[in-house]
C-alpha cells in the first residue's frame, strides 16, 4: 500500500500487481483482492493486473472480478493478461490448472471482453458486475506470440523486458507491423519495461545491486523443490558461466543516481520507441524501493507529464 501511495504522490500514471504463486517475495497472488484493497488507499492513480494468468481462471470470473473494481473505482482499472502459469509445476497442479488451458488464450481473450462489453457472450450468462464497463485490455508478453496476437486483437501491447529481454525489438516491430485497429485502440500502443535501482549515490546504487543479482540467482536456482541455495553456493554460481542466465534477466535495468537513471531510461526509450515505460524497482528493502520510486519521479518530472493513453 505504502508503495502505490508514494507512486501516487510522485505523480506515477499507474501501478500493476502481477499473478504469481508460491513465490515469498510476491504478495500479489489473490490480485484482485489487493488492488481492492489499493484502490481503498489512493484516490488518482490507475490500478490493474500485469497481469491476471488468464487460463486459471474463467472469462466470467475476471470479468466479476475486474467489473466489479471498475465499479467501484471508475476510470482507474487497467486488466493486463498473460497466458504463463504465474508458478512452477507443483503450483500449477495445486491451481487445478489444464495444462492445455493456454492454448484456448486467445479465444479466452476474446470471451472476456465480450463479457465486459455490451453483449454477452453466452445467451442467458452475464457479468455482474462487469457487463457494459468496458474495463482496457492489455496483452502482457515476452515473445513472438503476444505481440503477434495483440497486433491481432488492437490490444495494447507490454513487454516483460525487465526480467526476459531476449525477444524485446523484434516483438515490438512485429507488434507495430500487424496491428489492426479495433473498438479499443486506433493504433499501436507499446509498454516496455524495464528494471529500475534509484539511489543518492551511484556506489549505493551499485551496492545494492550486487545484493539484488545475488538475491534472483538464488531464487531462480533454487526452484524446483530442492534445499534453497546457500549464499556461499549462489557466489560460487554467480563465478562461473551459469551467472549468464541470471544476468541475461537483469539485462535492461537502469542503474545510479536520478541524472544516471533518467540518461538509460531516455536511451531505452529511444531503443525501443515505446509509448509507456513501466518500471520494476529492484530494490531488496522496501525503504530502498520507495526511495527509488521517489528518485525516479524527480528525475523524469513526472507530475508534469500528461498520460499518453
């Protein structure tokens, strides 16, 4: 909560909450129910999912979810989708996930904003909340596929490139070559992000990202079910090639003091031409991360930026 309110504050557009399980460090998992919560707390800033894991749920049941926050916060609810798990195996099991589920995306897709529409879907079954509000999609993605159906759908696109940077250009250029106008968008609307540590100085900022690579190598190599990694066994991984997969992750981050970080943030910006940067504050305590949001927002003037979309 402490976090949204300092975006808001700094003049930050909108704040997303992901679905993701069985992780410590992410209590974003019933994520309609905190953005509820969220939206009880701010009164400006627009709330969404990046993004609801659409095939462990059903169309109707995100359209009553989020139909029901748009009621009760119009105008500010954004609906992000993705078609990964949001977990491991295990989680996924536990969910009572379909593992064939995702391969019904993108008509899934299309039910829910159908529900969200004017006309149902299904004769007899509607959205209430959640019918005639409307709520905006976005495709979440990181590779060929998303951008590929958002370009389909005129759906506004965003790409993870804050933790899986590999396909970044070419799914934006796809992205932007494919589009076709629909009821939501006229033209394409690109979301890239990108993975922020702010800091008075640049030596704390570098300090703290040592911590931070140490801390994804550990979580990303001690998934699976086996002993969690000790930190004496995570730097003697971090020394070896292995360290390739976890910086590849931590590729686009911008690193520094406000002048450093707002200099990456334009030259990512010219990269990739994105209509929106949304940032993830790498930061470990939760000080250090509010902190960063405060840097960034003084660094890119944003109270004096008018939303784009």
């Amino acid at each position: 909560m402490n976090l949204a309110q300092v975006a808001e504050q700094s003049g930050y557009h909108r704040i997303w909450y992901a679905e993701h399980h069985s992780i410590d460090s992410i209590a974003s998992s019933a994520t309609a129910v905190l953005i509820a919560h969220i939206g009880a707390h701010t009164s400006t800033i627009r709330l969404g999912a990046g993004g609801i894991m659409l095939p462990n749920h059903s169309p109707l049941v995100i359209a009553e979810q989020f139909g029901t926050l748009a009621t009760l916060h119009p105008n500010r609810i954004d609906l992000g989708l993705g078609r990964a798990p949001g977990s491991d195996q295990a989680a996924m099991r536990a969910l009572r996930r379909d593992p064939m589920a995702s391969e019904q995306f993108p008509q899934d897709v299309l039910e829910l904003q159908a529900f969200l529409g004017d006309e149902t879907p299904i004769p007899g079954v509607r959205a209430i909340p959640g019918e005639g509000t409307h709520v905006p999609l976005y495709i979440l993605g990181s590779s060929m596929f998303g951008a590929q159906l958002a370009a389909h759908l005129g759906l506004p696109y965003a790409f993870a490139s804050h933790f899986a940077p590999r396909f970044l250009l070419d799914a934006i250029a796809a992205y932007r070559q494919l589009f076709k106008p629909s009821a939501q968008l006229d033209r394409p609307y690109v979301i890239a992000a990108v993975g922020v540590l702010a800091a008075e100085t640049t030596e704390i900022a570098r300090e703290e990202y040592v911590q931070v690579r140490r801390n994804w190598a550990r979580n990303i190599l001690s998934r699976g079910g086996g002993p969690r990694l000790t930190l004496e066994e995570v730097d003697q991984i971090l020394g070896t090639p292995r360290a390739a997969m976890v910086d590849e992750m931590l590729h686009y981050t911008a690193l520094g003091t406000p002048p450093e970080i707002r200099a990456y943030l334009d030259e990512f910006q010219q990269l990739t031409e994105a209509d929106e940067l949304i940032t993830a504050h790498r930061a470990l305590s939760v000080d250090a991360r509010l902190r960063s949001v405060e840097l960034l927002a003084e660094a890119m003037d944003l109270a004096s930026i008018t939303p784009a979309y």
